[in-house]
C-alpha cells in the first residue's frame, strides 16, 4: 500500500503545471567543451583597458548550463561569408572543429565589418554557440554581433544574442555587451532555447589589425519540436 502510495504522489506531482520545466531543469549541466591549446605568443605588455573592457581571465570561464544530448550540430555545415574570397584560409574551416593557435587554421578576412554564416541545414532549438575568432594573439575584436534568424538573408526573425558594438559603427545596432580578449576559451554564449536554422557572426578589425579572423563557429543544440 505504501509503495502504491508514493507511485500516486509522484504521479500527481510530474502532473502539476510547472514539473516538466522543473524536470528539464534538474536534467542540465555546464556545457563540456573541447578547448584548443593556448597560444605560445605570451601576453602583450600593454593590453587595452576602459569600462567597456573584460579582465583577462586567468581561468577557464564558467559555461552555460545545457540540456543533456545537446551536440555541435554546426560541425561540417555549410558556411558563407560577406567576404567570398577570404585572404587566408576557406570558409569550410569555420565549422571543421579544428581550432588551435595556428596560422593555417585562421581564416582572414578583410578590413570593415565582415560577416561569417552557418547554415545548420534545419531548424535546431540552440541552446550555446561558441566562438573563436583569433586566439594566436591576445586581442580585442571590434563590434563582435551574433544573430540568429530563420532565412539566409536575415530578414525573418532576427535575433541579436550578443552584441559589443557601443557606436553602433556596424549598423546593427547599439551593443551592451563588453569586449573581451581573445584567447583559448572563446567566448561563449548562452542561447536560451532559441529555434533557428542560420548563425550570423559579424566583426570589425580588432585593436592589433583591422583585418577580421575567424578560426571555429559551435552550435550547441537539439532538435526542434
């Protein structure tokens, strides 16, 4: 009788409004990424600084909690750029999982705002995206904007998840989002649940070139309903 009992109760409570949020809840944990080695090039002397600007962190940064199963469904996706002719590199590398401090896994861009893209191919419910943009030196990256939308011309459902462009010098609208250096870590960016097919990665120079670099775009996900 006892053990029908508690069957009952726990029954009614997953019934309740609310328990399969909370249940979803209990089933996530911080985001396990692969991180590439730190570059052997040391920390400049002279890094730049203002309210504006992150730390360097000394550690690896804290990752977004994430549903179990969520995987890198950027991995091998079709990437366009604003750029069809990088200097360096082809845009296939941006989502072929190889992101170490090397030159021959940078692609280079050139100068003014620039713009990466993946096509995931289908709708996923994001939940993480993860970026690299040059980590064989410590730099900052001018107007770093991440979007997502539902068509490869961002005209439907255009959704800004991070952006650190405070002039608004990339058009896209004004950013309150800190620049951060550049390191192994990346930088990663909690998503919410957001449904979307493409991802949009937009920079303009950074305070050592005003060139544009993008080495490994990660898109942690599930499908969709």
């Amino acid at each position: 009788m006892k053990r029908n009992g508690l069957r009952i109760l726990l029954t009614a409570a997953l019934a309740m409004p609310g328990a399969g949020a909370w249940c979803a809840a209990a089933a996530e944990a911080p985001l396990k990424l692969k991180l590439p080695m730190p570059t052997l090039k040391g920390t400049p002397d002279e890094l730049p600084k203002g309210p504006n600007i992150e730390k360097l962190p000394e550690k690896p940064p804290p990752t977004p909690n994430v549903p179990d199963g969520v995987k890198n469904v950027a991995l091998n996706k079709k990437v366009t750029a604003s750029d069809k002719s990088p200097i360096t590199g082809e845009l296939a590398q941006v989502t072929d999982g190889n992101k170490e401090a090397f030159d021959d896994q940078v692609v280079e861009m050139r100068k003014n705002t620039q713009w990466v893209q993946v096509d995931l191919g289908e709708p996923f419910k994001i939940h993480a995206i993860a970026l690299w943009h040059d980590h064989r030196w410590v730099q900052l990256y001018r107007d770093v904007i991440l979007q997502v939308a539902d068509d490869p011309d961002f005209t439907q459902n255009v959704r800004t998840l991070y952006n650190n462009d405070m002039d608004n010098s990339s058009g896209q609208g004004i950013g309150k989002d800190k620049e951060y250096f550049e390191t192994q870590y990346g930088r990663v960016i909690p998503v919410k649940g957001e449904t979307a097919r493409f991802v949009r990665s937009y920079t303009k120079g950074s305070n050592l070139s005003a060139l544009n670099c993008i080495q490994e775009i990660e898109v942690y996900a599930l499908p969709a309903p």
